[in-house]
C-alpha cells in the first residue's frame, strides 16, 4: 500500500503506481475517477494482493474525513450540496497524506 502512494508528485514511479491502479480496475470496467464502493474498492485491493477486509473501513474513514473538510469548507451551505462521492484516485490521494504522516 505504501508503494501505491509513496511516489513523488510528478515523478516516472508515481505515475507507474497509478497506471497499475487503473489497469486493475479496467479490467473490472472502472477507471480511477470512479466512485469507490466497499465491493469495487474490496475487488480492487484483491487484485492488488492487499488485504480485502481493510475496503469498507477504509472507505468508511475516507468519506467521514471528506464529509468533515467539505463542510468545514463550505459552511452551512454544504447541507445544499453534498460533498463529491470518493473516487479510486481520492482513495490514492487518502494513502499519500496518510504516508506523509506515518513516514513524514
């Protein structure tokens, strides 16, 4: 998991790490700006060889935290408008900052 997201804005690695994320999930008919659902994001990290049971949790953690920085953006006006559903590539972006704090 850490290799997903421990490349280097920009960089040749970064760009292969996606490039295998979405030709895993082209295989099943989705592409990283999906919408992340607990069986594609489960289906994903089986093909990835991670482990499956960590999907929904992590799913569940990444919209509570995007719901709290949308609204914390937006204000009362975020109760109009929901905050954009989680994609494969948010998914991607939620392991990088969660590196950069682990590894720092």
């Amino acid at each position: 998991t850490l290799e997903l997201a421990g490349q280097a804005e920009g960089s040749v690695e970064r760009v292969g790490a996606e490039a295998v994320v979405d030709e895993a999930l082209k295989r099943r008919g989705h592409h990283l700006d999906t919408r992340s659902e607990v069986t594609s994001l489960e289906e994903l990290l089986q093909d990835l060889r991670m482990p499956v049971q960590v999907g929904a949790p992590l799913l569940g953690w990444q919209t509570a935290i995007g719901e709290a920085v949308y609204g914390a953006q937006h204000g009362n006006g975020c109760l109009l408008a929901p905050p954009p559903p989680p994609t494969f590539r948010s998914w991607l972006e939620l392991l990088r900052r969660a590196r950069a704090l682990v590894v720092g």
